[in-house]
C-alpha cells in the first residue's frame, strides 16, 4: 500500500482547518467550531500548545470565512503550486550546521460527539468527581447498615414478648379455681359469597336453572306444575318450594336454582297449599309469593290439575302478587336433607 507523504511545506488554512478546498462556508464555521471548543486555551489549562493552535485556528477562519480574503488566498495558493511544480530539485543536499525547522501542527481528525467524549472530559464539568462517586457509594453503604441493625433490634426487642406466655386474668383464675373451664368462643361461621357459593352445601352453583343436588325432592305425587319465569329479572334466584300445609312449620319440598334470563318448571306435584320464597342471588333481598293451592279433579276422560305460572319480574302476566320477606324467613324453611 503506498505511503503518502506531505511536501516539505507549511500547512494550509484548509489543512489546519481540516476541510476540503471545496468545503461550502458551513462546514468550514462547523469545523472551526469544533476545533476552537477542543483547543481553546480556558479548557486547556496548564497546556503550552493551546495558545499556539488556537491562534493558527483564528488566523485560518479569518481568512476562509471572508469570501474576498479565501479567492484571494485560493489564487496565491495556486500559482504558488504551480510555481513548486516547474521548479526541479537539484538535489537532496541537507545543509550542515545544527538546522533545525519549526515543526508544523498536524491537527487530529475532528470527532463525532458521542457519549464517550463526554465520560472522558467529566473532570471538566464536575472537578471533584471522583469524591462525589465515593461519597454517594459511602452514603449508601452507611444507610443500608443503618436499617439493618435497626431491624435486627426491633426484632430482639419483640423476641421476649413473643415467648412470654399470657397470664390470665383474675376472672380467669377464680374460674380455674373453682373447676370450671372458661366458655369456649363459638368458631367463627364460614362467609359464602352468595353470587358464587350456595350456602347450603358450600358448592358453587349450577350454570342452568335446575335442583340442587343433596336434597330430597318431595311431594312428587300429583300431577299440577308450577313454572317459575326469571327471563326478566336481573338477578338469579335461589329458590324453595315451601309446602304451607304445616301452619308455621314450613317443610320444603323442592330446592332449585333459576339464573337469570331462564325458567323452571316443578312438575308433578302433590295437590296442596303452597308458596314459593326465594333470594336474589346478586344484592341477597328476599321475596315470597302469596299461598297459592294447587288441586286435581278426575274427569272421565282424564285428570283436570292446576297449571300454574309466576314471572319474578314485570307486571304483565303474573298470578300472583310478590311480598317483600326477609332473610330470616327465608333461612327457616330448612330442606329435608339439612334437618
């Protein structure tokens, strides 16, 4: 590969620069800008060839940033190279004696500002650096020990209380005394969500209206039917048949389960008086519909029975009027299986 080697000659205004002869008037601002920032004497302290550069920069930009002043120093700079090329070498002589040339400056290729630059000129912008990085690491180390003996305080302080048993109090002791074992809390009473979990038996509903397993159905000989239609209710409804034939003893016959927008049907069952309570699934309010009887009558050619239907929501089509009841009503028709 060949070696270029530059002529014995001073360097141009282009050369210190370090911009083509052709470069436009921006890039020629843009790359004095560049150089000035690197090599000014302020940022340089202490540095000899600061002054000395900064003044080869000044002296070129006031040449190249002034049209008039660059063509006429492009035109001396062409008839001097023109000059050098018709003149031939006699030969390549040195001359004796302790000759010594001004070495010409030879700027490095300007840079591209990247994040590096910045981390290798920090001691320009924050002098004390490195203290500051060793302080903040000090101050970090200092808190993290700080809370770690104080947790480990806290936590011998707790120890002794943690394994000291509680005393009774007098009342206690006299009942010790007197052999008699203090009352035992109740335990506590399992909480059901009751738009997930039937309270019942714990398990979680069925996805369509049908019974609930685990309960007896009764009265189921007979031949009526009683349609219960929840298409417009906005709730499910977890619903018992109640037979009303017991006075105030209710007995449930039937337990169901009815999601919203859908109908159920008790079929065949027993000719009696009857009601229906049920609770809304989704807010727990509690309804009960009026005693409604239900009765058969053989006829020659068949049985006549009572074919009954009750929409839950809605005005229009309802046998039955609704009444307001409440959970304790509702808890105390207890099904067969539970009793």
């Amino acid at each position: 590969m060949p070696i270029k080697i530059r002529p014995n000659r001073p360097a141009t205004h282009y050369e210190n620069l370090k911009v083509s002869e052709r470069a436009p008037l921006e890039v020629i601002k843009a790359a004095y800008r560049v150089l000035s920032l690197r090599w000014h004497p302020d940022r340089n302290p202490g540095d000899p060839r600061a002054g000395r550069i900064m003044g080869i920069l000044n002296a070129a930009y006031e040449v190249l940033s002034d049209p008039a002043q660059r063509q006429e120093y492009d035109d001396r700079l062409a008839a001097t190279r023109r000059t050098s090329a018709t003149v031939t070498p006699t030969s390549a002589f040195t001359p004796p004696g302790n000759f010594t040339r001004t070495p010409t400056w030879n700027p490095q290729p300007s840079r591209a500002f990247s994040f590096s630059f910045f981390f290798r000129n920090l001691r320009w912008w924050i002098p004390n650096w490195r203290l500051v990085c060793g302080g903040i690491g000090t101050v970090a180390v200092g808190v993290f020990l700080v809370s770690m003996m104080a947790r480990h305080h806290s936590a011998k302080k707790m120890e002794p209380l943690a394994n000291t048993p509680a005393e009774p109090s007098s009342n206690q002791q006299d009942t010790i005394i007197g052999d008699t074992l203090p009352e035992q809390p109740e335990p506590p009473q399992p909480v059901f969500d009751l738009r997930l979990t039937n309270p019942l038996n714990g398990q979680p509903w069925p996805n369509k209206a049908s019974y609930l397993e685990g309960f007896e159905k009764l009265a189921t000989g007979g031949y009526s039917s009683v349609t219960v239609d929840n298409s417009k209710n906005t709730s499910a409804v977890f619903m018992k048949l109640v037979s009303a034939e017991y006075g105030e003893h209710s007995k449930v016959v039937r337990v169901c389960f009815i999601p919203t927008r859908s109908t159920f049907t008790f079929g065949r069952i027993t000719p009696g008086r009857y009601e229906l309570r049920y609770q809304e699934v989704e807010d727990g309010a509690c309804w009960k519909t009026e005693t409604f009887e239900l009765s058969e009558t053989k006829r020659l050619r068949g049985v006549e029975c009572t074919q009954l239907r009750i929409p839950l929501y809605g005005l229009m089509g309802r046998s039955l009027n609704l009444l307001r009841s409440d959970e304790r009503e509702f808890s105390t028709a207890v099904p067969v299986a539970d009793r």
